[in-house]
C-alpha cells in the first residue's frame, strides 16, 4: 500500500504547487516524512538485516533504511512544504468564489459577457489567477484593488489569456486558481490559501463582436438615416400628388 499512498500524496503536492519538478516532488516527501526505525515483523530486535540501533534512533533527521526508506510518508506536511515553495501560507487571508459552480459536473458556465465572481477578506493586496494551461505563470488582476471586498475574472480575460496559446481550445473546459498576496514582515509575501474553479467557455467566437444595442452612437446613426429616408420618400410623395393635380 505504500505506493499508491506516496503517488496520492504526489498527486496533491502537484494540485497545491503545479509547478514543482520530480526532484522537489521528492524532495519535500523525503524531508517531511516520519522516521521509522528499521525493524520487521517479528524481529523487533531488528537483528535480521537492518543497520538502527537505541543510538541512532535518537536522531530525528531522516535518513534512509531498508524497510521504511526515509520514513513514513506525512501528506499534511508535504502537502504545506509544496505549496509554500514561494510564499508563505497566511489563512487570515481569504478567498471564497461566489459565482454558481452547479452546471455540468460542478463547472461555470462562462459567455464572453460572464465573470468569475468572488469576494476576499484579510486585507488582500493584489490577486493573481493562472489556468492548468499555465503552471509557472500568474497574471495581475489589474482590476482589484488593495482593500477591495472582493473582485470579477472576467470571461475575456481568459480568452485574451488562451487565445494565442499552442494547442489550446477556447471552447470548452479550464480549471482556474486563484490566490490572494500580502506583504509581510521578512520583506517577501505571504499568500492566501488557493481556491480553484472548473469553467466552460461557451461562444468565445461572440467575444469581440459589438451589439447594436450596446452602442448608442451607432443606434443614433441608424436612427437618423431612417428618418432621412422617410422624410425623401414622403416628400416624393408630396410632389407627385402637386404634379397630379397640376
């Protein structure tokens, strides 16, 4: 059972830090783990084959032996070393999605005309989002403010995000994250814990196609011209009438 545990553990280092290489996935595993000593079942002694002895078991830094490798895996902490890689957790920080997520097997529902809705607390500075298509880069939401309650990812944002994208569909599925900085004391940042949404992006081809309702300037040209028009046939009209009579 050991592998399937340290492959699931994996998995949700990787879900917490997508940008984490093999090595560090290891690495981390191998650090927060529980030293075991090297004893087998029915040998407590450990006389059959394994190095510990009362001496060494004093040591609590993890090392390797030949029944518990470097120890017994620890998902919570390596969990936390994955995702603090680059900022420090602060859960004083806060972000909760507000935008429905009941559609289709838990996934938003996104027009070119929608948004990600969510509100904050804990004296967020800035939000950063990415998508899975995206691991090693976060993008500055440039609409959010310092103090603000809460903010929009709009539908357009992804799209002007994906579109250029090699081997990316705009229509269709993206799992987005989300996470809130802050200055701290040691001069870095410390980071909101991560929430995550899954979206479809439906009818991205409207995304930059103006509506006539939407555009009064338009609507008082076409009004216009459907005036002039009315008044030319009307007086045409009138002067055939004038001929007639004539």
């Amino acid at each position: 059972m050991a592998t399937p545990g340290a492959a699931g553990v994996a998995a949700l280092m990787l879900q917490a830090n997508p940008g984490l290489s093999p090595f560090e996935v290891r690495n981390f595993m191998q650090e927060t783990a529980e030293y075991r000593a090297c004893t087998y079942m029915g040998d407590p002694a450990g006389v059959d084959g394994c190095d510990d002895n009362d001496a060494q078991n004093l040591v609590t830094k993890n090392r390797q032996n030949n029944v518990y490798g470097h120890g017994e895996v620890r998902a919570p902490e390596a969990v936390l070393a994955a995702a603090e890689k680059y900022y420090v957790f602060d859960d004083s920080m806060q972000i909760v999605i507000d935008s429905d997520p009941t559609h289709d097997n838990a996934h938003t529902h996104l027009t070119p005309k929608e948004s990600i809705m969510f509100s904050t607390s804990g004296d967020i500075e800035s939000i950063q989002w990415r998508s899975n298509h995206i691991v090693d880069d976060w993008t500055n939401l440039q609409s959010y403010r310092s103090g603000d309650t809460g903010g929009q990812i709009t539908a357009l944002d992804l799209i002007q995000q994906f579109q250029h994208l090699p081997g990316i569909d705009l229509e269709g599925n993206h799992t987005i994250s989300i996470r809130g900085l802050q200055s701290n004391q040691s001069g870095g940042h410390s980071s909101s814990p991560l929430v995550t949404i899954d979206v479809m992006l439906m009818d991205t081809a409207s995304a930059y196609q103006q509506d006539v309702e939407d555009t009064p300037g338009f609507t008082f040209i076409a009004v216009s011209v459907a005036s002039a028009i009315a008044l030319f046939v009307n007086q045409r009209k009138l002067n055939q009438e004038d001929l007639y009579e004539d």
